[in-house]
C-alpha cells in the first residue's frame, strides 16, 4: 500500500464516522469497522474508553436532541511510520433540540451548533486502518447546549 492509499484510508475513516453520526448506524459493527478495541474518544464533556460501549456512549450524546448535522473538513492526515498516522479536521456541528411537550404544530426548534477542532490518531490493524483517538476541542458555540434551555 502506497502512503497516498494510506493516508486516502485514513481520512475515509474520520468521514465514515461524521457521516455515521447522523446517520444513527451505531451498533457493534460499527465500532469495528472504524475504532481499535483500545479506542479513546474524548468529548469537551464526556470520555470513553474502548471499542466495548462506543455506540451506546455516542448514542446518549446524539439522543439528546432530536436531528443532528455533522460537517467535516477535509483531514489533514500525516503518516508516522507505516503503521500509524495522526490526523487533524476541522467539524461544524449543528443540533435541534427537541419540541417542549404539547408545542403548537410548526414551532420552530431551537438550535445548538459547535464549531471543534478534531485531532485523532489511527492504527494499522490486521482488518486495515482503524481510529485509536479523537479528541475534539470547541473553538466556538452557538444557542444553548441540552439543559440549558
């Protein structure tokens, strides 16, 4: 495999998982297919550590509000050997939080949005690349966060 195809590889990860999010496709195979068994996945508010939960723990996040959009920049991926990389994105994230009860019809949700700057590592696993960190850092915020309301 070049270091093109590689860092390619690489990159395609962070996507899959952005894209993954909003899809709400998080189960076992999901975490396989994209995480290390000793994944750490850090979050301004919450850490987890290992493949064993990573959907569960995503899913509380995203289930605090009722449709979510996950934007990513291009990753900048840099290889550290052959098999290991680092890999930096930026990601804007846009949340609708969930209709108080008994709301009229066509009330317009509110909005929380993140802009956070993502830094990862990946490893070369025998099934191919695979994420073994993301740690995300909020640059900027917008509306109010679960709760706050």
């Amino acid at each position: 495999m070049t270091s093109s195809q590689s860092t390619a590889e690489v990159a395609a990860l962070l996507d899959a998982y952005l894209i993954s999010l909003d899809d709400e496709i998080l189960d076992a195979g999901w975490a396989k297919a994209l995480f290390t068994d000793d994944a750490v996945i850090a979050f301004p508010n919450a850490r987890h550590e290992g493949a064993d939960g990573l959907p569960g723990f995503h899913q509380k996040s995203l289930d605090a509000f009722a449709r979510h959009q996950h934007l990513g920049s291009p990753a900048v991926v840099a290889l550290e050997g052959e098999d290991r990389a680092t890999l930096r994105a930026n990601v804007i994230a846009t949340h609708v939080h969930h209709l108080p009860a008994g709301a009229p019809e066509g009330t317009p949700a509110a909005r929380f949005a993140a802009g956070t700057f993502v830094n990862g590592r990946a490893r070369r696993t025998a099934d191919g690349w695979r994420l073994s960190e993301l740690s995300f850092r909020v640059v900027w915020t917008e509306g109010n966060p679960p709760g706050a309301n």
